[in-house]
C-alpha cells in the first residue's frame, strides 16, 4: 500500500512511529503535511498540490491534525475522502471530537456514561446550573481546550460564578460539569483501534493537581479495563464515528465515566507505559479496511 501520514513534522514521536511500522510492514509511506496542501476542485476531479506538486494517488490517509488547525486540516482529509482514499478518521468525526459539547451530546444519546454537564449563555441563572450539576465544587472547561489547558476546579458557588462570568465576558463557550471526586485525580485512557480496546493506561495528577494530563505533569502506568470500561470506551469511540480514538474516562462510583475522546491521540505515553506497538495494530487496521470504503454513519 501507499499510505500518507498528514502531520506537520515528520519527527514529532507519534508521526515517526506510523511511520516506521508502515515501512516495517512492507509499505511506502510519506509525511505529508496538510497545511502546505492545496485543495483543488473541479467538476469529478477533486485533487490535492503538495509544494507545487500535484499529490499521487494514495490507498490510505492517517491525519494527525492538531487542534489549532483543524478547520484547515479536516478540509484536506475531505478532500482525500473525494478523491476515495481510505482515512483512518474521517474528517466529520475529527470536527466532532474536538467540540467537547457536541461530543458529549452525542455520547449522551448514545447512552454512555459521563459527567453531568450544562452548558449555557449568560443569561442563564448560573446558580441553577451549578446545582444542576450537583452543587459545588464543579469543574468548568473551555469547549474547545485540550492538554488540561482551561480546565477549572472551582470549590464554592462564588468561585464558580466568578470564573463563569469571567468566560462569558470574554464570549467563551464553557461546560459547567460535575466534580467527580472519587477520581482522586486519576483517569483513564483507553486507545481503540477498530473496535477493540488495544492499550489503556491509568494517569495519575501531580500531588494536589485535579488534573491528570501527562502534558501537566501527570504519570502514567498500563491498566487492565475490566469489561464495563472496555465496553464504554468502544461506544464512547464507535458513537462519535472514530475507528482511531484515545477515549478518556474517569473511575467513578456509578462505573466508567467519559470525559472526552481525542480524534489524534499520542502515541508516546501509552505504548510505553502499555507496551503495546500500537503504530502497528493501526497498520493492520488499515490492512483490514482500506478497501472497504468505510463511510462515517453518525450524522451528527
Ligand atoms: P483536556 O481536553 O484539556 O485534557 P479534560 O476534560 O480531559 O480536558 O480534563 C483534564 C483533566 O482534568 C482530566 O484528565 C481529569 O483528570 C480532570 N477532570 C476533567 N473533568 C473532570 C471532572 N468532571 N471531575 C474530575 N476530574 C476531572
């Protein structure tokens, strides 16, 4: 096969690793990376420049899009979806992922385990969605924040309505969600590939921190899902129409809790702390499925 890893380096530790068990499978395999590419269209001709070169014919794509790009990023992997080529992703379920608020609606529906969460404008009465979520403390995120970035624990009702106001003064959509203690600053991270749990490891926050992002500071160490984590993360990814997902969850008393799934989840921290050569399950994945013309089902 030849096989296109959309990324903007070709050194960062998740790009190189595709990239190794692609050729380590007996593949060829470019980094292409998607903002020096050039959507063209004509009547059934969609194609894609590459530094001033029209790009060859590809039997699958794996976008590595970063969240501060993925307006322009998802309109590349479309237009690869145009042109019939495979994605491990495809671009409607990136879009989805990264809208922590859309997200969750659709997990909701899907009937799958999560923190309560409200979302509102200002002039809702933030009294009322503090206690809708279950009183203080409560946690308040930024929609669209990733790496624990703009994610706030807030203790009293007059904190949380201090920081929500804040967020809204600026015209920032915000999710006001419940505090789920128990988590002790824990979380889980099961990656999935085509429908099965591949790896999972258990985060851990520094001392004092809510939060378990590796990227804040957190450890990491392999965990073994029992069957309602499994269970969850596979709904949690097939719900949002992602056959590659990184599904986040908090432990809590009523089972697996699901925070988020990231659409482009890093390799580095899980096949370690895992070590499970996940680069090469998403291989065969592809292997499987490239023929298959896989269309994203969700709609939403
Ligand atoms: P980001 O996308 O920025 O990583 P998350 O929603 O995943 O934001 O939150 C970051 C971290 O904060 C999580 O990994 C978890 O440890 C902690 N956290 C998030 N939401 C809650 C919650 N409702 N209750 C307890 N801890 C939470």
């Amino acid at each position: 096969m030849n096989i296109a890893i959309l990324s903007r380096n070709p050194n960062i530790h998740s790009t190189r690793r595709l990239w190794e068990a692609a050729r380590g499978r007996g593949h060829q395999c470019q980094v292409i990376d998607h903002m020096n590419c050039a959507v063209l269209t004509e009547a059934d001709r969609p194609r894609l420049m590459y530094r001033g070169e029209e790009l060859p014919r590809f039997d699958a794509v794996i976008p590595r899009i970063g969240a501060s790009v993925t307006s322009y990023g998802t309109s590349v992997v479309r237009q690869f979806e145009m042109m019939n080529v495979f994605t491990t992703v495809p671009s409607q379920a990136i879009v989805r992922s990264r809208d922590k608020l859309r997200s969750i609606q659709v997990m909701s529906k899907a009937g799958i385990g999560m923190p309560k969460t409200a979302f509102a404008r200002e002039h809702v009465e933030v009294k009322d969605l503090i206690e809708y979520v279950g009183g203080p403390p409560v946690v308040i995120k930024l929609c669209e924040g990733t790496q624990g970035l703009g994610v706030v624990l807030a203790e009293t009702t007059k904190a949380a309505r201090s920081v929500i106001e804040a967020f809204h003064a600026i015209k920032t959509n915000i999710l006001i969600q419940e505090f789920i203690e128990e988590a002790k600053g824990r979380d889980i991270r099961a990656f999935v590939v085509g429908g099965k749990v591949v790896a999972a490891m258990e985060r851990q926050g520094p001392e004092g921190d809510f939060r378990s992002n590796l990227h804040r500071g957190g450890s990491a160490k392999q965990v073994w899902l029992d069957p309602q984590e499994r269970e969850t993360a596979v709904r949690a990814a097939r719900s949002l129409g992602l056959s590659v997902a990184g599904v986040d969850m908090l432990p809590s008393d009523r089972g697996p809790l699901v925070m988020e799934v990231n659409s482009s989840p890093g390799l580095e921290g899980i096949e370690r702390a895992s070590r499970v050569d996940i680069a090469d399950r998403i291989i065969q994945f592809i292997e499987r499925n490239h023929t298959k013309g896989k269309r994203d089902k969700v709609g939403v």
